[in-house]
C-alpha cells in the first residue's frame, strides 16, 4: 500500500483570509441544516423511548420489537445508496427537505396506528420513515463540502455529530415527562400522554424548522454571493456541486478506501444502534429504573454530551494532530470500546452502569463522526460527498440492523447477552482500521 504523504504542517498558514461576512452567513446556512437534521432525529429517536410502552400495550416480544427497529435501518441503509446518488444530482437542500417531509408524515402516521396496534403496519410505516430520513444525513454532508475547506472537515465531521445528538437530548429531555406528566410553565400539571404524542410533537418541530430551512438555506457559497472561497484546493475548482450518476458511481466504487471505511462503520452501527435502541428499555426491566427517575434523566442527558464530545474532539485530532487522518482516532476508539463494553458487562450497579453507557455511546459516536462525514468529504468532495456518504452509512445501518431483530431475539432469551453481543464489533472495526492507520488522501489508491 503507498501511503499518502501528510499535508504540510504551515498548509493553513497560506489559506486566503476568509471575504467578510462568509463566516457569519455560513454558520447561518450550518445552523439552519443543523437544527434541520436535529429534527430528524427527533423524529428517530422518540422510538427507542416508546420501545417498552408499545411492547406492554400489544403484547409485542422483543424480538417483534426488533424486527420494528431492523426493518427501518435496513430501508435507511437501502435509502442511503439510492439517495446518496439522488442527492448529488439533485443538491443538498432539496434533498433534506424531501427527507422532512417524509419522516414528518410518518411520524404522524405512525401515531394514528397507535389505534389499531398492528405489528406489520408498524413495521412498514417506520420502513418508510428510515427510507425518507435517509435524504438527510447525505444531503447535510452535500451542503457543508462546499462551505467548509478539506482541512476544516474532520472539525465540521464533530459539529455534525453534536447536531445529531442534540435531538437525542432533546427527544430524551421532553420525552419521559410527556409520558409520566409535567408541570407546564409551572402553572398547568398536564396528565401522562400516551406514547403516540411521542411521535405527533417531534413532526410539529421539524415541519416548522422545515419552513426555515426552505428559505433560508444555500447548497453553496456562490449562491450565497461568495465566489472562489477555497479556489487554493482543487476539490472546490468546480462550482458545479453535480454530477451525473455514472461518474458519481465509477469514481466512488472503484475506490478501495471506501469499502474499508464501510465496514468498519457496520461495526459503528450495531454498537451504536444496541445502546441506542435499547438502552431506556435495559435501564427500566434489568435496573428497575423508570423513565421519568433521576438516573435515566441523567443518562438521556449524558448519552448524547459526551457522545457529542467525542464527535467533537475526534474530529479536531484527526485534523490538527493526524494532519487530516481519520483512521488512527478511529483505530484508538474501537480498541477502546471494546474494554469498555467487557468492563460493563461485569457490573450491575446503577452509577457503574450509567458510566459505562457513557464511555461506550463516547466512542461509538466518536467514531461514527469521523467515518461518515469527514471520510466522505474526503473521498467525494463536494461534487459526489453525497453518494459516498450516503454508502459509507448505508455500512453503518445494515450493521445497526442487527441490533434490532437478532439482539432482541437473543435478549429475549436473557439480558445477559446484551454486551457480549456488542464486543466483537469493536474489535473487527478497530483492526480494519489498523489496515489504513497512514493515509491521508483517501481518494488515491
């Protein structure tokens, strides 16, 4: 393998002076998407919190449950490969705001269905909601290659994954008191609402960022009246943010990088997704700790800041300390999520548990931030990020959806194959990405 040299250390030093005013109007456009792709999680998250209601209430297994949560992240991981290409011919915005309609009316179809309680309805309402939430994480990726310069992506990559895991904060914040009841601006004590409005109230808060982000939003800065911004690289010579498919698909596919990356981030989902989907439902049946009790409130808080850290640092390291290198901070991650996962299997103490779910959703995340969006800038640039995301993340859904069906199945059984199931997944990612641990430039060969 050759291995691509490092970029000089006094590369930023020669970057022209950002024109006045692009900083504020790109972190105008940058908040906008963001609080766009918030809402959509939002919209994906209020599942993992309904999770043990929805089961009490239909009698649904677990592994019925699952089957629920692994249908959609397969159709999310399906989505990802047809949208990533339709993103790139169509452009990031319309993409994302095709996306919100989608999850917002089957967010608000999946509530209705609450009145009949069908298993299969459920499953293919929220197949199609992974579907349509599939334009966003590619359509956000889209929009900010052409704003943000390659040695700015691994920071932004970070920014990326704190706007993901604000709408889990959120959707963790207002979602148990929804369900046990709330003193409503001290004044009004509403009553405990049943589980649809989990999914009613989260369609009302994208359908209004919706709004926003249709009229305010630019796919590039030239739209924005900024030209030849980042003219010194070459990855932002063409304004053209598309391209025809064909290109988009020989460019990206022939590039062994990618498929590297792609596995490795299936072990990023099926860990990301076992904690995810099923953390509130752990916390409530193995620790007896209730939705609305102090220790959840505190994890639902903590799951998503330091996951948000970790977006964060790992994103500055890989660009400051590894000169734009994702695969070492990746590497590291992995090797340590797996002692983490180990060690948390072998305690049964509420603290010790909630520590442990903090470290794992850290390195999980952390590596789910500079897998997806960062190493798909790199590769596609900001004429196809959008198919090289969307790929590199459909790895990371098909891996997830083995967190639905097959993890339930198996905890079904005993809850003392939560973690084991988990481990492995760590392991096989770290050492595919010992395999690429010196490349920079992860277009080339």
């Amino acid at each position: 393998m050759t291995v691509s040299p490092a970029a000089p250390l006094d590369s930023r030093a020669r970057r022209p002076p950002l024109p006045p005013g692009y900083r504020a109007r790109r972190g105008l456009n940058w908040g906008v998407v963001g609080l766009m792709y918030t809402s959509y999680y939002l919209c994906r998250y209020n599942f993992s919190l309904a999770n043990k209601a929805i089961s009490d209430e239909f009698g649904f297994s677990k592994a019925q449950i699952g089957t629920i949560i692994s249908s959609a992240l397969l159709a999310y991981a399906c989505g990802q490969v047809i949208n990533g290409l339709l993103v790139d011919k169509l452009g990031g915005k319309r993409a994302m705001l095709l996306g919100a309609a989608g999850t917002i009316t089957m967010n608000l179809i999946f509530g209705v269905a609450s009145f009949w309680g069908m298993l299969g309805l459920f499953i293919v309402i929220r197949s199609i909601d992974g579907y349509m939430q599939s334009f966003g994480g590619s359509g956000f990726v889209k929009i900010n290659a052409a704003w943000f310069s390659q040695r700015e992506r691994g920071t932004f990559a970070g920014i990326f994954g704190f706007m993901i895991n604000l709408g889990r904060f959120f959707i963790f914040t207002f979602g148990p008191p929804l369900l046990a009841g709330f003193l409503f601006l001290g004044l009004w004590q509403v009553p405990p609402l049943h589980w649809r409005w989990l999914f009613w109230i989260p369609a009302g808060i994208a359908a209004t960022v919706a709004t926003v982000m249709a009229l305010v939003v630019k796919d590039t800065p030239e739209q924005a009246g900024f030209h030849g911004v980042h003219k010194e690289e070459a990855d932002h010579q063409d304004l053209d943010v598309r391209t025809e498919v064909k290109t988009v698909l020989r460019t990206v596919l022939a590039n062994p990088n990618i498929w590297i990356i792609g596995f490795a981030y299936a072990c990023t989902g099926a860990v990301r997704q076992g904690v995810d989907q099923w953390f509130p439902r752990y916390m409530q049946e193995v620790l007896n700790v209730s939705l609305d009790s102090p220790q959840l409130k505190w994890l639902g808080f903590l799951i998503p800041f330091v996951a948000s850290l970790g977006s964060v640092i790992s994103g500055y390291v890989s660009d400051t300390v590894f000169q734009g290198r994702r695969a070492p901070v990746a590497m590291g991650l992995y090797f340590m999520e797996v002692g983490v996962i180990l060690l948390e299997a072998q305690v049964h103490s509420v603290n010790l548990v909630i520590l442990f779910f903090v470290l794992i959703s850290f390195t999980a995340n952390a590596t789910h931030s500079i897998l997806g969006p960062a190493a798909a800038m790199d590769i596609g640039g900001r004429k196809m990020a959008g198919f090289a995301h969307g790929l590199i993340d459909s790895f990371q859904y098909f891996g997830g959806a083995l967190a639905g069906a097959l993890l339930g199945a198996l905890i079904d059984r005993s809850w003392a194959y939560y973690f084991y199931f988990m481990a492995p997944f760590g392991l096989i990612g770290g050492t595919l990405m010992w395999t690429i641990r010196n490349r920079v430039d992860l277009k080339k060969r």
